[in-house]
C-alpha cells in the first residue's frame, strides 16, 4: 500500500502549491501578465506587418512562455524558503521522489492555466490562422509544457536556493530547451502552413523522446539535489 | 548502496604531480603535428588555404565532446560514491571543455567568414556547439553561485548529468532544423588527403586537453588539501 | 541519571561544521539519555541551531558523527527522521494556508488520518482561528501551531530550536507540557535556548556552546555552578 501514500504525499504537495499560488491571485496574475506583455513587446518590435507577425506568432508565444514561466518555477520553490518551510518539508517521512512528484504535478497544472491564456492573446495579437489540424496542435503544445515543467522544476530546485536565482534559472534551462524549442516551433509551424503533415510527426516524435528522457533522468537524480 | 562523505575521505592522499613531461610531449606534439599539416595538405579546391584551420577547429570540437563525456562520467561516479575527488575532475574537465568549446566556435566562425561571406549562418554544426557552450557556461554558473561544497558538488553533478544527455539530443534537433529546409553549408566530409592530417592533429591535442585536465585538477586538490589543513587546525583547537 | 538504558537517545561525537572557510562546530560532543530534557546554551551564532539540524538530519556534519536511538545521520537519515520531531527557529508554515490546512498538509505527508489534525488544533489553544491563514498569526500562535504539527508525529526525540520564544505565559506552560508528555513516555528532548528561565521547570541539565564546543562537561546539574573548561576534542 505504500504507493498509495506515496501517491496522497503527491497530490497533498500538489494541493498546497496550487492552493498557495491560486489563493494569492496576485501570483497567478503577475506571471499570466507578464507572458502577455512580451506577447506585446514582442508584436510591437517585430511588426507591424500583419504577414510577418503571422510568421513569428510560433515564436513570439513560445519566448512569452518561457520567461513567463521561469517565474513561475522560482515562485513554487520560493514558497518553500519563505519561512524555512522546505526543511519541514525535508523532515516527513517517505521518499524524496514525492516532493518532486507533487512540484511537478502542481506546475504542470499552473502553467498550463498560463500558457492557456498567453496562446489565445498571442493567437489574436499576431494574427494566426486555426488551421484543421489545431488539435495536434494542442498535443504539441502540451508536449512541449511537458518538457518544459520537467526541466523547470528540476533547475528551480537548485536555482531557486542559490545566490543568483533570477539569473541562474533561464542560464540553466533556456540552452537545455533548444531542442524542445525547436521541435515544438518548428512542427507547429509546419502545421500552420497546412505543410507536410509527416515533418510534423518527426518533431513530435522527437518530442515525446525529449520528454520521457528527461523526466526519467531528473527523478534518478533529484534526491541528490533536494537535500540542504 | 552507502555512500563515502567528503568528511569520511581520507582527505590527504598528495594531489598529483602533472608531469612537466607531459606538458612539453603534449605541445610538441601539436606544433608539429600542426607543422606537417600545414606544410603537406594541399589547398581545397573552393577554400584554398582556408581549409587549414580545420586541423584545429574540427580536432577542438573533438576534444569538447570528449570533456563533456568526462564530465558525465565523473559525475556519475560523484552521484554514486560521492567522492569529493570526482567532483573536482568533473569541474575540471568542465572549464578545460569549455575553453575548447570557445575555441571552436571562435575558429568556426574565422572559417566562416571568408567562406560564407558572413560571421554567423546559424550552420547546424556550429549552432549545435554554440548550445554545447552555453550549457557548459550553465554548469560553471551554477558552481560559482553556491557556496556550500557539499551542495555544490550535488548539484553540479546532478546538472553535469542532465546536461551531458542532452549533448546528442541538441546535435540531433538542430541538425534537423537546418537540413530541413537547406542543404548543409559546411562540408561534411573531408577529402582523405586530409584524414591523416586531422588524426595526427586529433591525436596531440587530446594530449594537450589531458595536460589541461590534469593541471586544472592538480591546482583543484591543492585548493582542497589547504581547505583540509585549515579543518585540522580548526578541530584540532588552538 | 537515569540508568538502564542501552542506548542513549542522542549521540553527539567531535561533531564539526563548517559554512564555507568558517567553522561554526568544532568538536561538539554530548549525549541525551530518553527521559531526559537537555539545554543547550550559547550566544547568537554559538552553532546551537546547527547542532540541531545535524541531528535532525537537515545537514551533513563535515566532521564527527551524530546519531539517534543508534541510528546515524548520514547512513540511516530517513530512520533519524521517523524518530525526532524538530522544531526550527522559524517555523515553517505555509503562510497562505489555514491553520487546519497546514495540519491537514502535514497529516498527509505523515500518512496519518487526517481527522487526527482537528484535536491538536484545541489543544493548543488555536481551535477558534483554525480557519485563518497563518499569514495573520502573531508569533506566538505561529510557533503553537508549529508545535502542534511536531506534535502529530509522535516523536520519540524533540530536537526544539528556541521553543519558547515569542510565547506567553500559557504559551510556556503549554509547550513544557507537551515536552513533558513526550519524556514522560521515555522520550528525550534537546533544546537550544539562550535563557535558561521559561525552561527551569522541565530541564535536567544544561550545557553551555562557545566558540563551537561544549564549554560545560555533560555530567553536571543545572543550578550547580559549573567550573568552565574546555572539553578535550577528538
């Protein structure tokens, strides 16, 4: 039964955490604001040509999301070292892999939520065109949150305890992301041109290779990183 | 499986002496490796004399993955025994890595210049290497931002992991992303009135990259021997 | 002294902790036999809180070795963890959570029953603002309700980092009595303090940190003016 436990230890630290970010709206707020004011920046410096922000639209979406959701993933472990409440966390019984777990599950739902919102602005700012195909569009999408919470929180829970936290998070995760970077991009892109379907399923293929590697190798690694 | 702590280390066991030896071998070496490839290989038929620079830039980029494999292995090995040595040679061939990464980089773009007309054409091989360095300058970032050696050898091995990994998947998407939409722009291979040249070349910079290691990681246990002496007068009261 | 006991509750040998080139533990040694309460003395920054988190498995000692109930820190960390309840000098609390919420947090986390989290809250006496978020407690409250939560644990060793602080009166009498409860089933307490007064009533004895070691030898009795010397350090 012990997976059981396991499994209440992650929804009870996945609970808190949204709990903790949703209940303070402001939280929510700032970071949903900030992905829509580079979306704006962002239109601002690239166009105004409807033709060539249609064409940077991919981009423009995913950059908003990523510097939007770096703040997102100090904040989740900020929580913790607000009032030294990680070591409380520390000193619970039962394996370590949970508190992973549960900060995975959590961010995986709050950026979820945010990239929901920055993708129907930037769809209206730069003027996308929903092809047929935006269900798989969707899954790249969620594909690509994936990979990105995955990498996030694992850099967080180091960055976030550092002396440099603002800095050192995007210096870690931006080069690790290239290449979900691209096969997200470039894939979406594709299926906005109504282009061949099968480059598409290359990078999605890719993809869900990225996403499975790295969630494997973070959790072998992660009880190394989350002692004091 | 039960793991050794830096404090349990049989802390003084003399760091290595780099042999001097090894420095001069290393060096000649490359001179005259460089000497022979200069002076044999005949000029390329589009890039005349240019083509020389690859003697040092593909062997440079050789000699990146080999740090990075180093990398990965001794942090492996630091996860598994926590070796406080192993940290160290990891660090090490982290900063010798990247020091050859700049290099690359530094002689891809001086190829590129006279051959594609431009300082930067986002060539797949040369992106690739630019990620490579920006994961390495991470790595090195994170160990200068953490103060406790405990955590900072943790972290650092952890993050040498993960990053390692990612070495192929980056070469992989990248390659990809240009060859997608574009012929590759730099030669992918080499006539084999050059393979000589580059082996040799090959050959004696991997032994200059081990004099580095090995220097960078002599000057690393010195570090760590006066922090030791400095615990046993601590302890020992004064 | 009580005797009897194969295995004291705490064991602390030449335990040594260095931040960066400073060394806050030079050779700490002492023991807490179950049943009793210790004081642990010294002034800010004497390394009193560091000698709790070692024991309580938060750091790695950097020299020496520390274990509980004969469990070692290092080897067997998460068997010291099912053992001691640690207070921390900050509490710990999830400010946007209630004050039930925040019990409810740790009675999953503990695999307890979550019904197991409402009879503590009264205990301590917070039962009337279980519904308020924690960023609104005073001090005091916020310590009872950290102590409640060690509480739920059921610790066989309370490592308690300045427990006293910012409490009242009840306060006071509140948190002796939950250590008393906890000693009088064979438990043990170590406690860091920087005044002996609120603790008087539950202390056996007492030892003194400076300059990173035990000034006062193990064996004397609080209220008997110990002669100050150095303990050899291994």
């Amino acid at each position: 039964m012990a997976w059981r436990e396991d499994w209440r230890r992650v929804r009870a630290i996945a609970r808190k955490d949204l709990t903790t970010e949703l209940r303070g709206k402001a939280g929510f707020n700032a970071v949903v604001s900030l992905g829509v004011t580079i979306l704006v920046l962002l239109g601002l410096a690239l166009g105004p040509d409807a033709e060539a922000l249609r064409n940077a639209a991919v981009g423009a979406v995913w950059l908003a999301t990523l510097f939007s959701a770096v703040l997102a993933f100090n904040r989740s472990f900020q929580v913790e070292l607000e009032s030294g409440a990680l070591e409380s966390l520390l000193q619970y019984p039962g394996p370590r892999w949970t508190i992973y777990a549960g900060k995975l599950l959590g961010n995986l739902i709050f950026v979820t939520l945010m990239v929901v919102i920055v993708v129907a602005v930037g769809v209206v700012l730069f003027g996308v065109r929903i092809p047929d195909t935006w269900p798989t569009l969707i899954g790249i999408l969620a594909l690509g949150i994936a990979g990105l919470v995955v990498l996030g929180t694992f850099y967080a829970s180091m960055a976030s305890r550092s002396r440099a936290r603002e800095v050192l998070l995007p210096l870690l995760l931006f080069p690790m992301l290239v290449p979900l970077l691209l096969a997200a991009a470039t894939a979406s892109k594709a299926l906005l041109g109504a282009d061949l379907m099968h480059e598409a399923s290359a990078w999605i293929r890719l993809l869900v290779a990225y996403d499975l590697v790295f969630l494997i190798a973070t959790f072998l690694v992660f009880e190394h990183v989350i002692e004091a | 499986m039960p793991a050794s702590t830096p404090s349990n280390d049989p802390g003084p066991a003399p760091p290595p002496r780099t042999s001097l030896w090894l420095g001069l071998v290393s060096v000649s070496a490359l001179v005259a490796a460089q000497t022979h490839a200069i002076l044999t290989s005949p000029p390329d038929a589009d890039m005349g004399h240019l083509q020389k620079i690859m003697y040092v830039h593909v062997p440079a980029a050789w000699m990146t993955f080999i740090s990075f494999f180093v990398v990965l292995v001794f942090s492996v090995r630091y996860l598994w025994r926590r070796r406080e040595n192993d940290d160290l040679l990891a660090a090490s061939a982290a900063e010798v890595g990247a020091t050859f990464n700049g290099l690359t980089l530094m002689l891809g773009m001086i190829w590129g210049r006279p051959a594609w007309g431009v300082w930067w054409a986002w060539d797949a091989r040369l992106t690739s290497t630019l990620v490579l360095f920006l994961i390495f300058v991470g790595y090195l970032a994170l160990r200068a931002f953490v103060d406790d050696t405990d955590q900072r050898a943790r972290w650092s091995a952890a993050v040498g992991v993960i990053g390692a990994i990612n070495v192929p998947i980056v070469y992989m998407s990248v390659t990809w992303w240009r060859t997608l939409h574009q012929p590759p722009s730099s030669p992918a291979t080499l006539d084999a009135a050059y393979t000589l040249g580059l082996r040799l070349n090959a050959i004696a910079l991997l032994l200059v990259l081990i004099y580095f290691i090995r220097k960078r990681y002599e000057i690393a246990r010195l570090e760590r021997a006066t922090e030791h002496a400095a615990e046993a007068v601590a302890m020992g009261g004064s | 002294m009580l005797t009897g006991r194969p295995e004291p509750a705490i064991v602390v040998n030449a335990l040594g902790r260095r931040f960066g080139a400073r060394w806050v533990l030079r050779g700490v040694s002492l023991e807490v036999r179950g049943g009793e309460v210790v004081g642990l003395l010294g002034p800010n920054g004497s390394g009193k809180s560091t000698v709790l988190r070692i024991v309580a498995t938060l750091l790695k000692p950097s020299a020496g070795t520390a274990s509980v109930n004969g469990l070692d820190v290092k080897r067997d960390s998460s068997g010291v963890r099912g053992q001691v309840g640690y207070l921390a000098h900050t509490p710990g609390l999830y400010d946007d959570l209630t004050a039930r919420e925040n019990l409810l947090f740790a009675a999953d986390m503990l695999g307890l029953p979550r019904s197991s989290a409402d009879g503590i809250l009264e205990r301590v006496g917070l039962g009337h603002v279980a519904g308020d978020r924690v960023r609104g407690f005073s001090a005091g409250m916020q310590r009872r309700l950290a102590f409640a939560r060690l509480t739920l644990r059921n610790p066989k060793v309370l490592l308690l980092d300045e427990p006293y602080a910012n409490l009242d009166a009840d306060g006071v009498e509140l948190m002796n009595s939950m250590i008393t409860d906890v000693v009088r089933g064979g438990g043990a307490a170590l406690v860091a303090l920087h005044e002996l007064a609120p603790a008087k009533a539950v202390l056996h004895h007492n030892l003194r940190l400076a300059d990173g070691r035990i000034e006062t030898p193990a064996a004397s009795r609080a209220g008997h003016a110990p002669t100050a010397r150095n303990s050899e350090v291994g």
